[in-house]
C-alpha cells in the first residue's frame, strides 16, 4: 500500500499554468500484513470461499493518473537490454508478459512495463478506507488491526484539514 497526496492549492496553480499536477508518495511503501478478509473487503481479492459475502470494492485498476514516486517505483520494470538489475527487465521478457502493458516513450522505444507479479491494482480515498473499516467490523466484529488503523490516521492528518487530496494505491503479489 502506498500512500499519494497532493496540496489542493498547488494543483489549481499547476493547472492554470497548463503544468502536469504531480502526486506524492508518503514514505515507501506500507505493509499492514496479510488479512485475506480485509483483502476482500478493500478488493474483492483473496478471501476465498467468502469474497461475495466480505466484498465491498471491486479492484478498480490503477488511477489513470500519474503516482507518486515510490509507488511507481515498485509498480514499474524499466526496459534496458544491457542491465537487468533490480527494477528493470529486458524486453523480450516484457513481451512474454504481454506486448499490451508496454509503454513506449515519444521517440518510439520501449520505455516501461509494469511489474508482472502484481495483481488487482485498486485505490481508494481517506473516506472510502473509513467506510470499509466500518463494514469490516460489522462484519467481523473486530477493528481493523492497529497497522491498518494507523494507516487511516495517517491519510486524515496529511489531509491537513482540506488542504491536501490524499489517497491509498495498492495492489497484491502471486
């Protein structure tokens, strides 16, 4: 989980300027542990046999917009020929995962693919996380674990009184 936030303000003067507004990640990426009811809950993933019953979001897919920099860091593999270090992938391998989830840049070449041992990519805002505590425990009949709470605290105090948008991207490995 990773959570982006941007200065309200900021954006309008970025947008009046015709300037691309940019999000922000919050610290690196943020693991609350695996709760396969809480999957479901936020995803409508990994809680089998009783994903109909615990659903509350459908995985929405990525925000068609640009993420900060830590979460496309993990998101992305960036396709080099010569270097298949850590975060990077060559792209014959790209291809194998399939040709649709290639971007190329301006100029034609191959740019980046996403990571693909990544799945259900969703996100949601500070009051959808709140709302899907609430039906958590309603249906549980247990809060959320101090992890998962913390990460709602935190999304409230960057929201810094309306001056921030903020918002949690996820997504779950194989």
């Amino acid at each position: 989980m990773y959570i982006q936030y941007r200065n309200i303000e900021e954006t309008k003067r970025r947008e009046e300027k015709n300037e691309k507004p940019w999000w922000t990640s919050f610290g690196d990426q943020f693991n609350p542990g695996r709760n396969y009811t809480m999957f479901g809950v936020l995803a409508g993933v990994r809680d089998w046999p009783y994903e109909s019953e615990n659903k509350m979001f459908e995985a929405r897919g990525l925000p068609d917009f640009e993420l900060g920099w830590s979460a496309r860091s993990d998101l992305l593999l960036y396709l080099h020929e010569d270097d298949t270090s850590e975060g990077t992938c060559t792209l014959a391998q790209a291809k194998r995962w399939g040709e649709h989830k290639i971007v190329y840049h301006e100029d034609g070449k191959p740019w980046y693919t996403e990571q693909p041992d990544w799945h259900s990519h969703s996100w949601l805002t500070t009051k959808e996380l709140a709302q899907a505590y609430r039906w958590y425990k309603s249906r549980t009949g247990y809060a959320p674990c101090l992890e998962y709470r913390v990460l709602l605290k935190t999304m409230k105090a960057l929201e810094d009184g309306g001056e921030n948008e903020v918002f949690v991207v996820f997504w779950f490995d194989n």
